[in-house]
C-alpha cells in the first residue's frame, strides 16, 4: 500500500447497475472530475478540497477517504459491501462446487 491509498476502499454506485470500488486518491479525483456539474455542491467541494489537501500532504489520507465517503453518502451513491451479495459468494458443495 503506498501513501496515497485508502486503509479501506469506498464503493460507490456508478449508474444504474455497477457499483464501482474506490481505493486510493487517484480514483476519488477520477469519480470526481466525472460527477456532472449541475449536481456539485458544497459536499462535493468539501470532499475534492480533502482529496487535493491530503494529495499535497497537509492532511492525512484517511481524511480525504472520509470527505469522499461524506459526499458518496449524501449523494445516496455509496454502497455497503460489508455483507455478500449473494451472486459473489460461490457455492460450497454441488456440481463445480469445492467441498468442505
């Protein structure tokens, strides 16, 4: 992991059916500069300055990871992974299955 990576990445709804994984600044900056303009917001200009501060080293990474989570949230975009989704989980016994 270098310097610029998140501890945990984000993931965030991209579209109607993708879900897209943000791991590092790189990414948020991307995600950014792709959110159409007439939705940007005082919480999208928060969580872009966080990135750009934590870029140039005058904030830790985990708090432009927090602004980005921030801004996801409010833009009801952001997606909890903590559980499996049942498609991503494979199957433990049957046909092409591993046996435990």
């Amino acid at each position: 992991m270098n310097d610029r990576t998140f501890d945990r990445p984000v993931f965030v709804r991209k579209g109607e059916f993708m879900v897209e994984e943000v791991e590092c600044l790189a990414d948020a900056f991307e995600f950014l500069q792709e959110w159409p303009k007439n939705r940007r917001g005082p919480i999208f200009d928060t969580a872009l300055r966080a990135c750009q501060r934590a870029y140039d080293g005058q904030v830790p990474i985990s708090v432009a990871r927090e602004a980005f989570a921030g801004f996801a949230r409010s833009a009801k975009i952001l997606e909890d992974v903590s559980a499996a989704m049942p498609w991503m989980t494979a199957p433990k016994t049957g046909r092409g299955g591993v046996t435990a």
